[in-house]
C-alpha cells in the first residue's frame, strides 16, 4: 500500500508524485512548500523559455541612405 512519505498518510493509487522524485504525497503535501521539494522549478522555466524562444536579431544597416 502507498503511503505519503510526509504524513504517512494511506494514498492508495492516487497519491501525488514530485519532481523532486521523492513521493508518493498525500493531497495536503502535494505542493512543494509543504513537503520540502529540493527541485529547482525556477531553472527549469528559465531552461524551457531559453530554449524555445531563440535571441533573434537583425542585421545591422551599413549603408543607410
């Protein structure tokens, strides 16, 4: 049987699972302020953004009339 690893709270088969890759969670310790996450969900925003939103800049104009 799955048990919350905070509260060791019965889960069953829904228990909530983490990117921290500890878990199962029960529902209050889902979210990552309540059970002490160690992911960093910042760098991976700023990973995903910087890689699917390139730096695109023009060409600089020499001969401007």
């Amino acid at each position: 049987m799955n048990r919350c690893e905070v509260c060791k709270k019965k889960v069953g088969l829904t228990g909530f699972n983490c990117k921290c890759e500890e878990g199962p969670f029960c529902g209050e310790h889902r979210y990552p302020e309540s059970h002490g996450c160690t992911f960093d969900y910042k760098e991976e925003g700023r990973e995903s953004i910087s890689k699917n939103n390139p730096v695109v800049k023009g060409e600089k104009m020499k001969n401007r009339c």
